[in-house]
C-alpha cells in the first residue's frame, strides 16, 4: 500500500514538494486527551481520591497521546537529514523573507503571554482582595480555634531563609543556563566550516544538557513542593537545629488547607523564640495583649486560595517545562543521529524561542511568587 | 488484511449492539431494586408458575383520591393448611398512598406494604390504597411468597419455597399517555441523525464510483479523511460537523420551545431545563458557528490568497480533530441525563458546587479541548494571513473576507486563554479539589465572570465578523461593484477588533462589578456600534451604486443587513446601565442576541453556502429550493423571534422553565397574551427549523445531479473564482497568459491610491529588505 | 545569530553572566534586612522588597527577550519586536479590569492602581 504514490500517514513523511502530507497523530492526539481528561475526572472528585481502579485509564490516556507523539516525530525525523530542506519564507510585509514558522512560533507565544497574563491576574485578585495572613495576625481578629481566611503567599514560607530558596534559586540559574546551551547548541548547529562528526557531538551534548536542566528543574521543584530534603549536619545549627528542610507539603501548605497553622502565627512560639519572631509593638495584637483582652494562640488559617494560585501558577509554568521536556528528548535524540545540520537548524531555533519564553515566564514567576 | 479490518469492524458492531441491548436494572425509592428481579431473596430463589397471585378489590380505573381495599393473595406452591408459616407477601405501587389497616402488613413507605411476623402464616392479606389525586398511570407488582414450613429445613427454612409475581395497571378517569423523557427524546434523535449523516456520507462514496463500493476502496477513502491536512478537507471536515451540530442544536431548542408553548409545562422539569439551554447554547456557539466559519475559512482563505494551503497543515488538522472529540466530551452529560445545568456562561459557584450535575465537569474538560483548537486554528490562520499572500497583494489589496477572517482570529486567540484558564480553574476544582471558585475559603466568583466575559464578548464578536466578511463578497459580487469605502471597512473591522476588548462588562452590570468599570463600559459599548454602522451604510452604499442581480445569496446577504440592523439595534438599549437592569435576563436579550447570531451570523453563512457552494463541490444548487428556503425560513424566523422583544419588555424571564400568566397584574407573571405568543413563537420555531431542511436536501440533490457549475458563475473577481470548481488538490489558478499556476495580483491600483501614508513608510523601515536576509550576509 | 558583541565578548556569554548576576541581587536582596532602608523612605521591608524584585525583573525579561531571543541586532528584529509587543494592550486591560478590581482589594495599593475603588 505504501509506495511512491502514497506516502503512509503512520510513517517517514515525503519531503518532497507536491506529496501528500497525511498524518494519524492529530486525529490520535485529540483521542488521546479526551480519554485523559475524561479518565482524570474519574479518578478525582472535588479533591476526593476515587481509589487505585480509576488510575490505569488515565495512564491509558496519557499512552494514547505519547503514542501520537511518536507517530508525529516518526514522520519529521527524517527531515532535512539528507539535505532536501523546505522551510518556506514569507511573502509578504511585515514579515517578508522571515522564516514562515518563525512567525508562527510568534503568534503562539503571543497566546502564551495571554495564558499566563490571566494567571497573574487571577493570583493578583486574590493576594490584594484577600488579607495577608500576616495582617490578619497582627489586627488580633481572629480566636484560636476557629479558621479565618487570609492570604497566606507561598513566600512566606520559601524566603523564610536561605535554605528554603535554594531549590527556587538553583532553579533559576538552571533555567538561565539552559537557556544559554539551548543557544550554544544553535550555534554549533549552524556553524558551518566544523566537521559533521564534531557538530553532531556538541550539538547533542547542548541539547543533552538542556534536557538535563530541565529535567533538575522539575525535580527540584518536586523536592520543594513535596519531598523536602536534609541538611547536612554542620548546617543544623544555621536551620534552628532542624535536620531537614520541610517542603510544602509538610509544612501544611496544601490546596485543602483550612485550618493551616504555621509557628509565625504562634503567640506563645513567639514568645519562646523571641529572636526568631516578634509581634510588632504598634500591633493591634500587641495592645490585646497587653490588655488582656486576646488570650493568644495559634492562629488557624484558611489558606486554600493561596495554595491554590501559587500551585496552578508554578505549576502551568512547570507543565510548560515539562512540554519543553518531551521536544527536548525527540531533539536529543535526532540530534544523536546527527539530524541537524547548518539547513535545517532553524528548528533548534524555533524551539529555543519557545524555552526562552519559559524562562521568561520563570522570571517574573519566581520573584513574584517564591520571594514576595 | 482487509478481511482482518472487516471482521474487526464487525465485531465492533456487535459489541456496541450488545452494550445497547443490556437489560437496566430498575431501583425503587425504596433502594430495594432486587425484589423486582428476583422476588424476595430472603425466601430462596425459585419462581414458580404453579404460585398464583392475585390482587382483588381493583377498579377499572380509579377515581381521585378515593379508597379502595385490596386483598391480596395467592394460590398453589408448597404451603399448606396446618404449617408454621404459609406466605408472604410484597406490594408496590406506582402512584398513591398504600397503608395497612392491621398487625398482618407492615407499611416500608407510602408505596411498599410486606408481611409482618405476625402475618407470615396466611395466604391473603388486605391493605388499603388511596387512589392519585391527578390523572397517573398506576403499575401494582405484587410478589408472593408460597412457604412450606420447614423452619427447621436447608437455608433455613427457605428450601423449597416457591415464589410469583403479577403484575396490573391502571389508570384515572382520563387515559394519560406516559410522559416522554425530554433526554430520551433528545438522545434519540441524536442517534438517528448522527446515523443518516453516516448513511449520507456512505451514500456520498458509492456516487462517486458505484462500481468501486466496497469495503476495499472505502478503508482508505476514509482513512484519507481522517488523516488529510489539506485546507480543502479540513474546510468540508469542518463544515459537514458544524451543519449536523447546528441541528443537534436546533432539535434541543425545539424541545425547550415544546416546553415554553404553554404556561405551566412540565414536559420539562427546572433540573432538566438547566442542561437543555446550557447545551443549546454550548452546542451552537463551539460545535456549530465556530466550525462552520472556520470551514469556510479554511475553503477560501488560501484560495482568496493565492496560496497553496495554509501555514501549518498539520496543526490544521488538530485543530479541527479536537472539535469532535471535545463533543463527544460534552455530550457524555446528555447521554447520561446529568449534562452541565450552568448555562454556557457556567457561572460560579454554582459551576464549581456538588449540586451542579457532573456532566458539568466533561462540560469543562471538552471546552479546554475547543480552545486549544482554536488556539492553534488562530495562530494558523494570523500566519498564513501575514505570510503567504500572492505577490503584489499587501495588506490594502486583501479581499473584504481575508480581512474579516483575520480580525476575527486575532480576537479569539488574543482572548481566548482568559476563557481556557478559567476553565482550567473550574476544570481542577471539581476534579482535584482547588478552591478558585470556593466561596467559604475566599473564592471570588466575580472573577470567573471576568475572565470569562473577557472571552465572552470577543468571542461574540469572533462569530459575527466572518458573516461580515461573507455578506461584503456578496454584496460586491451582487451589485457588481466592489464594496464601497473598502479601506474604511478594514479600519472599522479592526476597530470592532480592538474596542471589542474592553466592552466585556456590560454583561456584568448586575453582578455587583466595579462601579468605575460599569460606567467606562457602558461608555464603550455605545462605542462599538459606530464601527458596525459604517459597515452596514458601506454595504448600502455599494448596493445603491451597483446594479443588484437578486440570487439566492444575495437574498440571504439583504435578509441579513434586515435581521442584523434590528438585532444591533435592540443591542442599544442595553448599555444604559439603567435599561440594563430593567432587562436584563429577560427575553429582550434572548431576542437581540438570536438576531444577531442567527439573524447575523446563520444568515451570513447560508448567504456564503449559496455563493461558494458551486466553487468547493463543482455543482449548482437549485435556485428555486434555494429561494424557496429564503422565503420559508426568513419569514418563519422573524416570527419566532421577533415577538420576543415584547415578551421580554413584559418580564418573561429567560432560564426559567416556565412561565405563568395571569389577567391581574401581579408580579412575576405576564399578561395573557404571553401564552399565545409564546404558542405562536414554538410554531414558527418548529417552521423555521423544518425550513431549514429545504437546504439539507438542496444539497444532497445537487451532489447527486446538480448541474456543473463554471468557474466562476457569479461574476466574481477574487481569487478563488480564477480556479475551477472544485480546486484541483494542488490549487492552481488560470493565469492571464493561459497557464495555470499561483496567482500573483498585478493591478494593485483597483482598491485604493498605492502612495504610502506615513505609518506604511515608518513601517517599511521595520521590515527586512530583500538583500539584507541571512543568507545573502553568510 | 548575534552579529554584535557586548563589552568585546560573545553577546549570549555576557547575557548569561549578566542574567546570573541580576538573579544572585534578587536573591540577596530577600535575604537581607532592608528595614533601616524602609524606614528611612517611609514605607515597609515588604514595599521595598517589592520594588527591587520588580525594578530587576525588568532588565532580566528584556536581557532574554533581545538577546537570547534575537528582538535585537537582526534583520528581523524590529518588526518580530513590534508583534511581541503586540498583546501589551491586552495584557494591560486583562490585568487593569481582572487582577486589580477585586471589590475588596485592601488600601495598600495606590489609587490610581484601583480601577474600581474610587470611592463610589
């Protein structure tokens, strides 16, 4: 069946100009997320796990998209290895002679900025509609025992000390490196009087790298929300004696928190430890107690928008590195196979732009959320 | 191989026959759904022709409220006169109240009586039964049980026991036909079209070559449309989903309007009420207006642009595959009878609350798929726009259809991720528990409505504009001119563009917004109009110095500039703040918008089905059917929806089941002509959606013997009439010279004067010359 | 690719040293204790805190976008420019009528910050 004449949908595409460019992996991919987000919503109601059963279908959705991803990159593998390039240049102003996918790489990030502008506006809503849990503390209006709500930012907790900005920081400079190899391995793409066995080694060692970094990325941003890490003794001292940095999730820092208690909030914490915390002395708190009319306390906190907008936010952004994951590996992997020669390295470039657009969004996401 | 796929397909016919035919189970008030079945369990299992059941004491048919005592009992089985226990028994009742009367029967709940201990060693009990106070179909299953007092027996005492059921039904003194389920009905008719749509699709392939219809020939036939990523498919693909899901749509539109005929209705309940505007509204505006532009966008913009398809091809061809599946999504609700009962704007909290049925999280999860795919369809589109026009066509010689195909994609894809983040938002609290919308942890439900109505009202704007677009062609073509004032037609598109942006509140008047923002909105708002009036006294004006050849498009493009001026202008009275108040959530909304989006938008695109219709499949359609459906449904649809304008002025208000009327003047209900109106509207709608049958068959019988259509049988001047009908897989357009090839645009000077102004030479500084590009420097 | 050097040097080297320096001020600046500054000026640690991760950020965001993502020094730069710079009208509507109208948004922004809180 599949000849000349009919190039397979399945299989290495036709390069050649006038063929056919029929392809199953849209038609697959869109199956693929109806089954996930069908079998998702299975397996979660409202927060409430569904149990173990419901978990293999989702699995079955994400293999169906993973399947169509193979399908699109079994069909553009081949593409410009054999030197037939066909990256079509605009016509017309404003973008005339820039490369076609270029400008459509823009349009894209175009959206993004937009995905991310909602994102900020909704986390901005919230943290200046709702008071900070700081405020609310300090006002006094609250009792031990019972939840207020209040805006407790993830800051708070992160810029706490040197140790818990670590992973955020690493993962800051990780990200600007990557974005530096990501460029580095164009380069080395498109140089074009080195000899093809080096190129196809340093290409691959950049893309590798990136790849890397991103992977670190992710990672350590799991160790900050989840995991936590330990310290090293000699550090114990530096930490309050604590052996270990929690994550987020230790300290109580969860979507469903509504009676989160954190020690900042604690008047008799406060009054043990009064080189760690103090209540300010014009506080309405302070002049409570002083008069005897605020018992003090534990203050219990409903912080589920707070943790819901730091964890949708970071985490879009993390879904977006994770993305930049999966075209990483398919570009490590042709560029293994020394895909990318000076003709075709503008592919390397269009997703760098991509990247550099992720850490863009890292720029303004971490001081905004990790350290305000 | 193929027999391989032919068996695969069969017994994928068989399992889904199998799935249908499942027997369900029946469950009772009572929960107690295995009595039905198998009789009580507690009593062995075996049924038995030889037990006899009877109830006594029945009328033929009951009158209201009256008393009636019944004996039931039965005959046969192993129980005996003179053994420990004799029988027992279990009675349900459909309808009415059952109650017991002595120490024999026990009462479970007003439609359930059983034995007691003390009643176990009988064969008849009496019970009584007050009869409905309405007219009802009563069912009475009466189960009993024939005991042989073996207390001390196999399974304790429950070996050898026989068990019977039986079975009557009665009814009132006025026969009452089961009510149909509105869900069942909808369901159904959605099988039975979904499946003509497949026999016509079928039938569509044996016309091409009856010889060649087999199983052979049709694997790959379909298997190329369901890989191509060719504009010319993708546009059929497109428009074939938006026609079935337009009437998918209309049927449910027509059963809310059986609903509305009368006042007092209950053929459907306020619970199901909700889902059938929700998914009417969904329905039309993603499944059915949505697809049915970009399908004529993807026919025409690269023909009209002398390209060769579009930018991104592939992703074309996502774009559209997630459009069905994300249907299938949100249909899950329906098929389920617990679809989204938010109403397609999906307020919160309500969206994000346990009470809104669970069909309302597919509702979400298939609308994240629709705006990726229109994500991806606008970056397309932009592109291929600012990219792969002929040479010699800037932006000033792009046709009035290009344009409004651009603007339209720049507004939807600039404002659809607010739309998509938002339901991400609802999408996560429902499934993992987030608290965006939760109202006890702080959640603000005025910021669904802003990110949403930041989408909403683009979006409104994302649908009327192509119809725009159309109806300039049509109009230039049918006056033989070209569209008077077309560089302020492009301003006043883009205009329309941008200020569309920053209108968004006016649907939030009442929602406790900002009050600063209310005031700079309604501001606004005024505003946009003035855009769309120039365009309609551009139109008039084009009409006016031509010379008008009356088509069937040309029908539709007038009924359009009718329709659509009446719809903008009840949109007028509702920046008032103050008249907002007044009408807002009345059906004075439900007429504007229906003006506009189907007096705007539908009558645009039946105006570009009649005009490229002969382009895309080489045939004519019928010019008497064709004027035959202009005057039926134009004339039916005004009626259905004009009279909504008065029902709203009175305060009928919209998403609410029914309605009732009254000759006082009280609050909350309409005058008495309100009934008869809304009878006259649900007859018209019933016309206007028959109507709408006149084109489906138009189209069928011109696929199957409409004459060939030329090239160019309107006398258009675009580029798409420069190539045959239908296009050739590669495009090609005949040249000047004779030859056929891309097109290039060499009498740049028809539209407007070429001198650059001052923005097009600080423009050109931008840009990147022709010997300055990369590959010139290394 | 770049065609210019910054300070004699390959641009993306410089940009990368450049961007890990501006983070290494962001970070010290969480960590160190600004009160005595905020005093001096009349306003919180927190205010501070604030306006120096927002006066850093600018740079970094345009250091990348010229830069790595080439919006300077190539021939397509000016008008690729101009479309990333397309959406800020949105974007500023987005964030003036979504993210800065919450009816209960406290008196810690200024005036001219609250659209909606103008004392109506």
């Amino acid at each position: 069946m599949s000849g000349d004449h009919h190039p397979s949908a399945w299989g290495p595409h036709d390069w050649r100009h006038g063929a056919p460019h029929n392809s199953w992996s849209p038609f697959i991919l869109s199956l693929g997320v109806a089954i996930f987000l069908f079998t998702l919503a299975g397996a979660f109601k409202f927060g409430e796990f569904q149990g173990w059963g419901k978990v293999p279908l989702v699995f079955v959705g994400l293999g169906v998209i993973g399947f169509s991803l193979l399908v699109w990159w079994r069909q553009d593998i081949s593409f410009g290895v054999n030197g037939e390039v066909f990256e079509p240049k605009s016509a017309g102003t404003p973008f005339q002679n820039i490369d076609i996918r270029k400008v459509a790489l823009w349009m894209f990030l175009m959206s993004e900025m937009m995905v991310f502008t909602s994102l900020f506006s909704t986390y901005m809503r919230y943290r200046f509609g709702i008071p900070n849990c700081q405020t609310v503390f300090e006002s006094g209006e609250w009792v031990e025992g019972t939840s207020v709500i209040c805006f407790e930012p993830a800051g708070h907790l992160i810029a706490s000390s040197w140790f818990h900005i670590a992973p955020g920081a690493i993962n800051t400079f990780a990200l600007i490196i990557s974005s530096f190899t990501i460029v580095q391995a164009l380069r080395y793409a498109k140089k074009k009087d080195i000899d093809e066995d080096v190129r196809r080694r340093k290409v691959t060692r950049y893309l590798g790298a990136t790849w890397f970094l991103a992977i670190l990325f992710l990672t350590l941003k799991m160790i900050e929300w989840f995991l936590g890490f330990p310290l090293p003794e000699f550090l114990h001292e530096f930490n309050h004696g604590d052996s270990s940095i929690k994550s987020l999730y230790a300290e109580g820092y969860l979507i469903n928190a509504d009676s989160y208690q954190h020690h900042a909030y604690d008047t008799h914490y406060i009054e043990a430890h009064p080189n760690d915390y103090s209540i300010p002395e014009d506080s309405a708190l302070y002049a409570m107690m002083q008069a005897g009319t605020h018992p003090g306390g534990h203050m219990m906190a409903d912080i589920q928008v707070s943790a819901t907008t730091f964890y949708v936010t970071t985490g879009t952004h993390g879904a977006h590195v994770f993305g930049g994951i999966i075209g990483l590996s398919y570009m490590t992997l042709k560029a293994a196979k020394g895909g990318y020669t000076p003709d075709n390295a503008v592919s390397i470039e269009y997703f760098g732009l991509y990247w550099h657009f992720v850490d863009l969004v890292w720029v303004l996401v971490f001081p905004f959320f990790y350290l305000y | 191989m193929l027999r391989n796929r032919s068996k695969g397909a069969i017994v994928i016919l068989v399992a889904i026959a199998a799935m249908l035919a499942l027997p369900s189970a029946q469950s009772l008030p009572g929960g107690i759904s295995g009595v039905q079945q198998s009789g009580c369990n507690c009593h062995g299992a075996v049924p038995s022709a030889s037990v006899v059941a009877s109830i006594d004491g029945l009328p033929e048919s009951y009158n209201y409220s009256e008393q009636y005592e019944l004996t039931v009992s039965f005959q046969g089985g192993p129980s005996q006169e003179g053994n420990v226990n004799q029988g027992g028994f279990h009675l349900w009742a459909s309808e009415g109240t059952l109650s017991v009367s002595d120490a024999t029967a026990q009462l479970y709940n007003e439609n359930e009586v059983g034995h007691t201990d003390a009643g176990n060693d009988q064969v008849s009990w009496t019970v009584t039964w007050t009869a409905p106070a309405t007219d009802r179909n009563v069912d009475f299953v009466l189960h009993v049980n024939s005991v042989n007092g073996n207390a001390d027996g196999a399974g304790g005492g429950t070996s050898g026991d026989m068990w019977s059921k039986v079975t009557v039904s009665l009814g009132g003194p006025i026969e009452v036909l089961e009510a149909a389920d509105p869900f069942v009905v909808l369901g159904v008719l959605i099988i039975v079209s979904a499946s003509l749509l497949a026999i016509t699709l079928a039938y569509v392939f044996y016309r091409k070559d009856p010889d060649a219809f087999d199983w052979d020939n049709f694997a790959p036939w379909l298997a190329d449309w369901l890989t191509s990523t060719d504009h010319k498919k993708i546009g059929t693909l497109y428009f074939v989903a938006g026609l079935f899901f337009l009437g998918v749509g209309g049927i449910m539109a027509m059963i809310i309007r059986i609903q509305l005929a009368v006042p007092g209705n209950d053929f459907l309940t306020q619970e199901q009420y909700n889902q059938f505007f929700t998914l009417h509204g969904t329905t039309m505006i993603f499944l059915a207006a949505m697809p049915m532009i970009n399908g004529f966008a993807n026919w025409m913009i690269p023909l009209q642009l002398g390209a060769a398809d579009l930018a991104l091809p592939r992703i074309n061809a996502m774009s559209f595959w997630l459009q069905p599946f994300a249907a299938l999504l949100i249909f899950t609700g329906v098929f389920s009878g617990h679809g989204a009962d938010t109403g397609w704007t999906g307020y919160a909290p309500y969206v994000v609350s346990e009470g809104a049925h669970y069909g309302t999280t597919m509702w979400a999860a298939g609308q994240i798929m629709l705006v990726a795919s229109s994500t991806l369809t606008g970056i397309n589109f932009l592109t291929t726009m600012a990219v792969m026009r002929a040479p010699g066509m800037g932006w000033m010689q792009m046709p009035l259809f290009s344009w409004s195909i651009l603007i339209a994609n720049v507004m939807l894809f600039l404002s659809i991720p607010a739309f998509g983040v938002g339901l991400i938002q609802v999408y996560l609290d429902r499934v993992v528990g987030t608290a965006f919308y939760d109202i006890a942890a702080g959640g603000d439900p005025l910021l669904w409505s802003h990110l949403f109505w930041y989408f909403g009202h683009p979006e409104v704007y994302v649908v009327i504009v192509p119809s725009f677009g159309i109806i300039s062609e049509v109009i230039a073509t049918s006056s033989r001119r070209s569209v008077f004032g077309y560089r302020s037609m492009v301003y006043a598109l883009a205009g329309i563009g941008i200020v569309a942006f920053i209108v968004y509140g006016h649907h939030m008047f009442t929602s406790g917004m900002s009050p600063t923002l209310r005031f700079v909105t309604m501001l606004t708002t005024m505003l946009v109009a003035v855009p769309t009036g120039i365009k309609i006294f551009n139109w008039l004006m084009t009409m006016h110095g031509g010379s008008l050849v009356y088509r069937t498009h040309t029908l539709w493009a007038l009924g359009f500039l009718v329709t659509f001026t009446l719809g903008g202008i009840s949109g007028m009275f509702f920046p008032s703040i103050a008249m907002d108040t007044h009408l807002h959530e009345s059906y004075f909304v439900v007429a504007h918008f229906h003006y506009v989006l189907v007096g705007g938008t539908v009558f645009g695109f039946f105006s570009g089905i009649y005009y490229w219709w002969p382009k895309a499949t080489g045939k004519m359609l019928s010019e008497k059917l064709g004027v035959l459906h202009f005057l039926t449904a134009f004339v039916s649809y005004n009626a259905l929806f004009w009279p909504m304008h008065r029902l709203g002025v009175w305060g009928m208000t919209r998403r609410h089941h029914t309605y009732f009327v009254t000759t006082e003047e009280a609050l909350g209900s309409l005058p008495m002509e309100a009934a008869g109106w809304n009878m006259f509207i649900t007859v018209s709608g019933f016309l206007f959606f028959f109507s709408n049958f006149i084109l489906v068959f138009n189209m069928i019988a011109s696929s199957i013997r409409g004459e060939d259509a030329p090239d160019d049988p309107w006398g258009g001047w675009s580029f798409e009439w420069m190539t045959t009908s239908p296009p050739p897989a590669h495009t090609l357009y005949k040249l000047d010279d004779g030859t056929w090839g891309l097109p290039t645009l060499k009498d740049a000077n028809e539209h407007i004067a070429n001198e650059p102004g001052w923005l097009s030479s600080w423009f050109q500084r931008l840009l990147v010359s022709d010997d300055e590009t990369e590959e010139a420097s290394h | 690719m770049a065609h210019y050097k910054i300070l004699g040097q390959d641009p993306y080297w410089m940009n990368f040293y450049g961007l890990m320096i501006l983070t290494l001020i962001e970070v010290l600046a969480v960590g160190a204790d600004l009160v005595p500054l905020a005093e001096s000026l009349g306003t919180e640690e927190k205010t501070v805190t604030l306006w120096i991760l927002t006066i850093i950020a600018i740079p970094k965001f345009i250091m990348i976008a010229a830069i790595f993502m080439h919006l300077y020094g190539d021939e397509d730069s000016a008008i690729l420019t101009m479309t990333a710079l397309f959406p800020a009208f949105f974007i500023l509507i987005m964030v003036l009528f979504v993210g800065l109208t919450h009816p209960d948004a406290p008196s810690s922004l200024p005036d001219w910050c609250r659209p909606g809180n103008y004392g109506l």
